[in-house]
C-alpha cells in the first residue's frame, strides 16, 4: 500500500423488530425500549470522547418508527405496563409473567451486580418449569415485586447514564425496598433518554464525524422477496416453500419507504445502505441504485464467491487481502465487504477477555493486515456489525472496550477511521464486479431464513396471504388497504424467519411466531374478511399440538340441557382451565372460565363454563365452533336467540353455505352441544381439529384455544376396550 494510513471503516447496525401487537396497538416485547435506554445514546456519548474517530451507524426505519411512536404517540409495551401497576393489584398470571420475563438480562453482568437482583433470581430458580412459577410466585412478597420491577429497569439503563444521575445511583445503592414514586421517576428518567436519541445521531450525522445509513423499512431479505428461488443458487439442494414467493415491487417499495421515513426524520437522503442480514443480489442492487443508493455492504464470503477465489486459507490466515479490502463496485453502486473475523471478534469474542488485552489483539490484526498489503493503493477494512446486542455481554456495557480501541486508534498514524462515504469521495467507487453471489452475511446463503420446515411454512403463509391481499385489491379499486399492505410489509421482515427453524432459539420465540401470524391475520381484518384457521396455528413445531389439563379417559353421554346434572356424565371429558393456560387472546379477562370436551362412538361433545353463567348474559354473545380438519365446518350459537338451536354451516370456496340445524344444544348454567360425527364427516380414526370463538358484537373477545387447535382422534367403537390395555 501506499504510506497513507490503512483505512478502517467501522459499521454499527442499529435494528430491532416490529414488535407492536398489531390487533390491541400494545409492544409485545420491550427491546426498543430497553436498548434504547442502553445501547443506542451511550454509542454516540463515547464516540464524542474521540473526534478523531470517524463511524457509520445503521439506523433501521422500522426501530425508529417505534422510538417516535414512544415518544409521541404514548406508545407502551406489556413489560412497562406490568411495571407501573402497583404490586397488590397484579393479577396471579400478571405477577406469574413478571417473575419468569423480569430477568431477561445478561446475568453476568446485569444481574450478579446488583446482590439484590441476583437474591430474588435466585428465589426464583435458574430453571423452572410452568408448575414451578405458580409455586415460587406464593413467595414472593409485594415488596420482591416492586423490587424485581425496579431493578429490572433500572439495570436495562447504560452504567454511563446511571453513574451520572444523582438518583439513578441512590437506587443502584439503595437496592431494595422501593417506592411506588422512585419507580415512576425511573421510568421517567428512561424515557429522557429515549427522547435524546434521534436529536444526538441528527447532530452527529451534521458535524460529519458520522455517516448515517439506512436499511429497508422492515428489514427483509430482499433477494428473497424478489424470488425465492434465488437461495437455489447458494444451495441447490434446498427444499424450496411450496409457493413460489417473486416480488420485486415489495423489494423496491421496502427500500423507497425506508428511504422516505428517513429522509422525514433526518431532511436528506441517505447515499448508504446496510441491507438486512447484508443480503445482496445483483437485482437487488440495481434496485438500490435506481432508488439512490450509492454504496451497500455485505460480507466476504460474497465476495469470495462472486470472484470464484477463496480471501483465506482453511486456516482463517488471509492470501489475498488486496482483493477484500477495497471497494468493488457492480453497476454503478459501490459494495464493501465486511472483514468477518475482526467484525466477529468483537461482536462475539472480545466480550469475554480483559478490555485491554482484547483491544492489543485487535490491533495487533489491523497491523498484520497492513503489512499484508501491497503499497499500490489506498485499502480499507471494513467492521460492520450488530451495534446493541453485543454489549451486554462485555463488562460495564462494552465501554471500556471501546474508550480502550478508540484511544489505540486516535493515536495510531498508521490508522484512519472513516465513514464508507468518506472513503468513496476519497478514493473513488472501487473495481468493477462482473458477478455478484447471492448471498447474506451468514454462509453467503439464505439457509436460516428458508429450507427449514418452520421457515417454508412461514414463506407459504405470506404468500398466500399476499395473493388474496392482491386478489381483493384488484377487486376493490376504490378500497384504502394501506393498513392491510403495511401489515404485508411487516410480516416481511426478517426477524420473524430468524426464530423459526433450528438455527437460534431465544425464551420468547412464541412471541415472535405470534407477532408474525398477527400481522398475516391484521391484513384479513384490514380487508373485512374471515381469518384463515391455519394463521391460529403456531409454526413453531413444539407448539402446535394443545395440551389440555386432564385428557379424554372413556366415552361420554351427557344429557344436553345447559345444566351439571350430574358430576359424573362429563368425568371421562378432557377439561381446559381457560385461565389457566392463557385462553384470552387480547385481553387479560376471560369470559370463558373452564372448556370440557369429550366424544362417544357417534357425537363430539363441547361443554363451555362462563364466568357469568349463560342464562344471566344479557349482552349480544355469539358461539363459534370452528371444524378446520377433516372437513371446514363452522357452527354458531346465539345466546339470546330465541330457539336453542345452532346452526351448522359447511365451507364451499370462500363462502359457508348452511346445512342443518343442530337441536341438540342448551344453554343454562353452562353451554353444552351434541355435534354428530356423521354431520361433519368425520369418519373413524379422522384427526378432527376445532377451536372455538365467542364473539361479542361482531368482535372476537376470546378464542380457545389461544393458539393452535384442540385434536381428537375420532373413535372406533372399540375404544374404551382399547383404553384398558
């Protein structure tokens, strides 16, 4: 290389989720919120310790859509609502939710701390089971509630903004006891935090010590929503969804509509762009271009197999770092491609080594490097990687490593840090690329996001979804469907398919497949139609099946007149403590207390124990029963009609066409239902799936199952002889 500096090109990608709960408007989980108060401002904070010291930050529109929708809409999320209520008026499942999630940090160094913290983990138990949190709950006094709410929030707050507020240090200091009123001062002093976020990185990205980036607005895989057969490139024996998902126009109204939420916020548009999971493919880029891009970033192994040459040896050693530490450039947008070892070793290795021994070793690489080069040109490393997710991993919040790093190179000559634009001005856009891989920055394939059972079921529910979505628009010229199109969009992300399949796991994975069928389901809202049965259903394989409290054990012959007649005729039924197991989908109230079901030879019986008894309702209340297998079958209850009679609907196409009347139903003290097998076609050893719905007003206030459906096994008339063996 020439005797410039070699030039380092540091990335921060800033991402979180769509996490708004798309049906009630609450945030499922609390991560924009709680790194926003840690990982978000303390970046920018410590850079401006080192002026010399020049960065790109990623900024993903649909995170900062959420940080406004805090800020100025009043947005709040399930966690922060569980913290503001008083502990004495916590419900057993909301205190039950609060000491299983409350711990969702690093314990190493966010919990163990803080010794009061780590008491009540400890109380709680490191593993648990569901039977376990309802014994440990009886306790916890009120005080362990309002504590665990307290440090909770209070240990998700930087250390730096922490160890420079007089309060926040008496509460790290105080550590127990605490009062309604220094809980509601917390919470205040994150969202003061929150609010600085997006006027510091507007001020950073004009003194020009930062460039800010942007990714497309839902973060998706963009090679992918072009045509999901592109992964066969990367992976030809991969097993493909079912349905074909192409559609450029998502690709390009994702990036347009990141482009235009950014350039709201910020007033320009941005020449940058990290694509999500730095997935590329030569349409994908072109796309970009045509929008404004003038750089994009991915990882080397895209490279590697775009030029069809390997950058390192078996060993990981480099043998040809000219090629990786410059620009290429492919039809007029300029591309950088991450080092991954060094990018890696801080997001995954360093967190675990002394600060300073971590940083010579970083260094120590950057000089191997530079010896490496040729003098012929000026070269640049590029490290890009998660800006927040790290940190908690690294002892106080990653701060010393990075003041430690930031000072190596501020005073290193044989270093320049640089924002990849500033590179591009400097140096010119980089060689043409004949040929670019698809390819993401993990395997240079798409392997987590497709091939998986759990993702292709995923692709084939959007697509589906997105054809009756086109269908019923082309059909309704006039109809406004942004809100259903918006709800597309979201289910687009990439978030959702990183959760699904074998490759991760995390303790709120059910949250993540919920969200996504959510937001499938918001679209048939948005268009006024039916919900599809299979979007109740979790893709997550080990949650299909419903479990119910005590199964099937015999047959039944229950006399249908809405009354317990007797304890003993639905004794062999399988029972379902609604409550329990969390029956009501969008609010914390039941309207159903306990589901019984059971069957003979010839009928499935349902039995339904409200929390007010049937004959007291005096409200429009609606029973759905929802047959989805063998056959769709629908039968609905009115409660105050006037005959207790259901009505027994079959789907044909799109539509239900009656079929029958069912006489033998009853609504009293409870509600109860004969269902004949011959009526709905179930015929023996048929696995019968159903669910059922109450309706309230034409609105769905309770489903039960809460997800997935209940399936029995139609009987042969052998099989309480078949029960005793």
């Amino acid at each position: 290389m020439t005797d410039s500096p070699l030039h380092i090109a540091f990335l921060w990608h800033m991402h979180q989720p769509y996490y708004k709960d798309p049906f009630t408007g609450v945030y499922r989980l609390p991560w924009v919120r709680l790194h926003g108060i840690k990982d978000y401002l303390d970046m920018l904070k410590i850079l401006e310790e080192f002026p010399p010291i020049h960065q790109t930050f990623n900024l993903v529109p649909s995170l900062l859509e959420q940080l406004t929708d805090y800020l100025e809409n009043g947005a709040t999320d399930r966690y922060l609502d569980l913290t503001l209520k008083h502990p004495s008026a916590l419900t057993e499942h909301e205190k039950m939710f609060i000491i299983e999630n409350f711990f969702l940090a690093n314990w190493d160094n966010m919990i163990k701390p803080l010794p009061r913290y780590y008491e009540l983990l400890v109380k709680r138990g490191f593993r648990f089971t569901r039977g376990d949190l309802i014994r440990v709950s009886r306790y916890f006094s009120e005080s362990d509630i309002m504590d665990l709410q307290v440090l909770f929030n209070l240990t998700w707050i930087d250390p730096l903004f922490r160890n420079s507020d007089p309060f926040l240090r008496e509460l790290m200091e105080k550590q127990r006891d605490f009062t309604e009123e220094e809980k509601r001062l917390l919470i205040e002093k994150q969202f003061a935090i929150l609010k600085q976020i997006i006027p510091a990185y507007k001020r950073m990205g004009q003194s020009g010590q930062i460039e800010l980036s942007v990714t497309p607005f839902y973060h998706p895989i963009l090679p992918l929503l072009w045509d999901t057969d592109t992964a066969r490139i990367a992976m030809p024996q991969v097993r493909l969804p079912r349905r074909r998902f192409s559609h450029p126009e998502d690709a390009v109204r994702q990036i347009r509509m990141g482009l235009d939420y950014f350039e709201k916020l910020f007033g320009y548009r941005p020449s940058g762009m990290w694509p999500s999971e730095g997935s590329v493919s030569e349409d994908v880029v072109r796309a970009a271009g045509r929008e404004g891009i003038r750089w994009m970033a991915s990882d080397e192994e895209v490279l590697s197999r775009s030029m069809g040459r390997a950058f390192r040896s078996p060993e990981g050693h480099l043998i040809d770092a000219p090629a990786l530490y410059r620009p290429h450039q492919f039809d007029g947008v300029s591309l950088f491609f991450r080092d991954h070892k060094l990018s890696d070793l801080i997001g995954f290795t360093y967190s675990g080594w002394n600060a300073q021994r971590a940083v010579d070793d970083f260094m120590g690489k950057l000089v191997q490097i530079r010896n490496t080069l040729p003098r012929d040109r000026t070269y640049v490393v590029p490290v890009i990687l998660d800006g927040e997710n790290a940190w908690e991993y690294y002892s106080n919040d990653g701060q010393d490593f990075l003041r430690c790093l930031y000072a190596a190179l501020s005073c290193d000559s044989r270093f320049r840090t640089v924002t990849l634009s500033e590179f591009l001005r400097e140096q010119g856009p980089g060689d043409g690329l004949s040929r670019l891989h698809p390819g993401s920055w993990i395997n240079a394939n798409f392997g987590v996001w497709l091939g998986h059972e759990e993702d292709n079921l995923a692709w084939d529910y959007l697509a589906q979804t997105r054809e009756d979505l086109e269908a019923f628009a082309a059909a309704h010229p006039d109809r406004d469907l942004t809100e259903a199109w918006n709800a597309v969009f979201a289910a687009e992300g990439s978030d959702w398919n990183w959760w699904y399949g074998d490759e991760h796991t995390t303790e709120t994975q059910a949250d993540f497949d919920e969200l996504f069928r959510s937001h499938l389901m918001k679209v048939y809202k948005a268009m006024g139609k039916e919900i599809p049965p299979h979007l109740y259903v979790p893709i997550l394989l080990e949650d299909r099946s419903f479990a119910p409290t005590v199964l099937v054990r015999g047959f039944i012959h229950p006399r249908i007149d809405g009354m317990v007649t007797s304890y003993f005729e639905w004794h062999q039924a399988a029972f379902i403590d609604v409550k329990r197991s969390g029956g009501s989908m969008h609010k914390s109230e039941s309207f159903i207390s306990t589901l019984h079901y059971g069957f003979n030879k010839d009928n499935l019986y349902l039995r339904i124990d409200a929390v007010t008894p049937f004959s007291e309702i005096r409200e429009r209340i609606i029973v759905h029963i929802n047959i989805v297998r063998p056959h769709p079958f629908r039968i609905i209850f009115d409660v105050l009609g006037k005959e207790q009679k259901a009505l027994l609907y079959e789907k044909a196409l799109d539509s239900w066409d009656a079929v029958k009347q069912l006489g033998n139903v009853a609504a009293g003290d409870i509600f109860e239902i004969e269902i004949p097998f011959a009526d709905i076609r179930a015929e023996e050893n048929d696995e019968l799936d159903f669910s059922l719905e109450v309706m309230r007003n034409g609105e769905e206030v309770e489903r039960c199952p809460w997800r997935g459906h209940i399936t029995v096994t139609v009987p042969t008339p052998y099989y309480e002889t078949l029960m005793w063996y």
